[in-house]
C-alpha cells in the first residue's frame, strides 16, 4: 500500500513557521505543456524551475501542495555527497561516468544555496559546515575514508577528537567527529516554498490539489489525467519518491519508503541555548540507525530519527526521540516539546539516487536515501538536461523493481533491530 495522502499539511514546526505558499489551484479542464511534472516535492520543484528557466512550458502537479511530503517534513540539514564513496560510485558507474557522478554530488550544496541567493528565497539558511559525530570504531574508520576521499576534490574536511568535537556541539557524548565545509541547514517548507516561487515567477503552472491518476501514451507524447483536469505533453517528469505510488507500473517497488520522525521543543532559554550547537551546525551520526538534529532560527532544538517496529508516519512514537536527546543534552531535562511529526524518505537498494527513463520522452527521478534536501534538487537540475536531450551527470538507468519488495517491511525491521545490536556492539569494541 502506498503511503496515505491527506491533502492538508500535518502539524509541525516547518509550517507554523514557513513562509506564505505561492498559489496553486487545482488543475480544471485541459492543459497543454512541453513537460508535465508529477510531484511538488524539491525534484518537481527543481525540475520545474530548470526548464522553465530555459523557456520550456511547465505545468506541475501535486497531490496536495508544493513541499506537502519529505520535502517539507525533512530536517533541513543540507548534507553533502551521497551515502557512498566517490571511490564506490566509480567502483558500480566506471571510471569516467563515476568521475562526473562524483564531481556532481560534490556540488550538490552549492546548488541549494545558489538557488536560494539568486532567488532570494527566505528560507532561514546557514552554511556553517556538516557535522557527523563517529560512534565508536567503525565510524572513525568510515570517516577518515570520507575526509581522503573528498578531500581530493578540493573539499575542506576536518576530523575531529573528542573534546574538540564536544566543544563544536556542547555534547561529550561522541567519540569524536568531523565537520564538512559543504554542508549546512535551513527551513526546509519555506525553501520548497521559494522553489515553487521562482518557478512560478519564470512561468511554470503550478497545480496542487492535483493528484495524478493516470498517465497514458498520446501519439508521441503522454497525457496526464487529474479529477478535473488533464495535462498533454512532450515529456514527463515524475518526482514522488517516498510517496510514489502504483500510477507509474513497478515504479513504486524501486525504493522503499521509511518513516523518520521528529520533535521539536519549545524555544529555549538564552543561556540554554547557548550551551547547545553554539555554531547553530546540523548533527547526522554515523550510526547505522542514526539521530540527527539541529537547532532552528528560534532555538527549538529539533530532533530526527527512525521510528520504533511498524511505526507509520501517521502513528509513531516520539517517546524514544526525547530521550535520545536529553542523553546527550541533560540540561533538557525539563523541557517542554511543542512539535512532533513524521514523513517517508526513499531507499535504494545500492542506497544511490536513481535517475530512470520509464519511456520515450518519460523520466523518473528518486531515491536519496536520508540525503534529500541537497541530492533531490540536483536531480531536478538531472531531469531537465535529460528531458533537453543533453547528457546529465547521473547514468540514465532503466526501471529495476527491488527484488521481494512486498516484504519490505521484514525489511525495514531486521535493519532497525540488527543496526542497533551492531551499532551497540562497535561502541562496546
């Protein structure tokens, strides 16, 4: 089963404290485009703004509204590079695509932060840098390997121990630390918000409360049908990845959707906060089931992770996320939370994005496995070169369902229960 899909934003921190939405009415009655986008999630966004920026006529459709899904749920942690090597990424691509693939994911922030300066998108954004605290040896280990690797294509990286790790978060409770100059963090609702602005603003047609139920063949181009329109087009995108459902034929079962959850407490004290990310950066583990968290423009300390066995979005636990968080900042004891919700990101299997032609003149972009907010703009930017005919970075790949994934949900809880057995295990060696 698909993902549920409500058409009004859950309650969280991101949309009480989002900039206003750009309008975008339902779709009623025919529309003829040059590229029809499904999806107004950062890929739909960002493809969307690509094209209509070179002139192509645009018409996005969302089920609900622009940043309705992982997109305006995320973190807003602008984290750098995929989840894997650049020395892997040749490994699987070959050496020449790997190197293009390598030197595209090492610009996955810059493009985030320029679009937001050329658009002046207010999005709260900060680029101090990514922190990723190491827990016990092996994620020294898997550090150290990031800093060589990386450090290579000019990226500043620095490793840090312990203590010097603790006084950049105000936490002891690390092995230690590196923080990654690429990387940063902001509001991740208003920056989709900006995304379907600018878009909007170079004239793409923006149409929420439009959800896609069915896409067929129309001489040599495709038609997109919604409950009271329907879109008629060259080319089509299609951006849904954790929320991507059974319209596309066994595009669904190329990821899994996963549920992350976060909390977010009520503003804190100046001299709390102070004690706290003194330099406002964006924490990621590297755990195998892993936290993260950040504090936001207003010093609510914001706090991410996996749910408990056979959670949902819709019904998770919060209780095991404050904990976590009061473990490695006591001084929250007494704290109130405001905010609690949660969203589906997108696996792979490889865990690496995936840029697909579905058809003639048909691409799907997904897949960012926890790394979206950077990666899936990129693939907006991927998906517009493709629809133009030019070659993008990332390989072209043809549709390949996971193998059981009607079983993903086995899946899902062998990874959590065994991720946490060996993570406990490593800290302990």
């Amino acid at each position: 089963m698909a993902p549920r899909t409500s058409p009004d934003l859950p309650p969280s921190l991101w949309v009480d404290t989002a900039a206003p939405a750009t309008p975008a009415p339902p779709l009623v009655g025919p529309a003829e485009a040059d590229v029809a986008v499904i999806g107004g999630g950062f890929t739909g966004l960002s493809a969307a703004l690509h094209l209509a920026e070179v002139g192509k006529r645009v018409v996005l459709l969302e089920a609900a509204e622009p940043g309705w899904g992982a997109s305006g749920r995320n973190g807003g942690q602008v984290n750098p590079g995929w989840k894997v090597l650049p020395s892997e990424i040749k490994r699987r691509y070959g050496a020449e695509r790997g190197e293009r693939i390598a030197r595209m994911a090492n610009g996955t922030c810059d493009l985030v932060f320029e679009l937001i300066e050329r658009f002046e998108i207010p999005c709260d954004a900060l680029r101090p840098g990514f922190l990723q605290a190491s827990y016990g040896g092996r994620g020294r280990k898997a550090q150290e390997n990031w800093a060589r690797e990386w450090s290579a294509y000019g990226t500043e990286v620095e490793l840090l121990d312990r203590d010097g790790f603790a006084a950049l978060i105000g936490s002891d409770k690390y092995d230690g630390g590196m923080r990654d100059a690429r990387g940063g963090n902001l509001q991740p609702l208003s920056y989709a918000r900006g995304l379907a602005k600018a878009a909007a603003w170079l004239g793409a047609q923006l149409h929420g409360g439009s959800p896609a139920t069915e896409v067929t063949r129309q001489g040599a181009g495709w038609q997109v049908t919604t409950p009271e329109g329907r879109v008629s087009a060259e080319h089509l995108v299609i951006g849904t990845n954790g929320y991507t459902d059974e319209l596309w034929p066994g595009l669904k079962e190329t990821v899994v959707p996963a549920p992350s959850f976060i909390v977010a407490s009520r503003p804190l004290s100046q001299n709390l906060a102070k004690t706290i990310l003194p330099g406002r950066h964006a924490v990621s583990e590297t755990r195998r089931v892993l936290f993260y968290f950040r504090l936001d423009r207003d010093d609510r300390f914001v706090f991410g992770g996996r749910g408990k066995l056979f959670d949902s979005v819709d019904h998770g636990q919060m209780g095991h996320l404050k904990a976590e968080a009061v473990r490695l900042y006591p001084q929250l004891g007494d704290i109130d939370w405001d905010f609690s919700w949660g969203g589906y990101v997108a696996v792979t299997r490889e865990h690496t994005p995936r840029l697909m032609r579905l058809a003639p003149g048909a691409f799907a972009g997904l897949g960012y496995n926890g790394r979206g907010v950077a990666m899936s703009t990129m693939m907006g930017k991927q998906l517009a070169l493709a629809i133009l005919g030019e070659d993008p970075d990332m390989e072209i790949e043809q549709l390949r369902a996971i193998p059981l994934h009607g079983l993903r949900q086995i899946g899902i809880t062998w990874h959590l229960l065994s991720g946490a057995w060996l993570d406990r295990l490593d800290r302990l060696r």
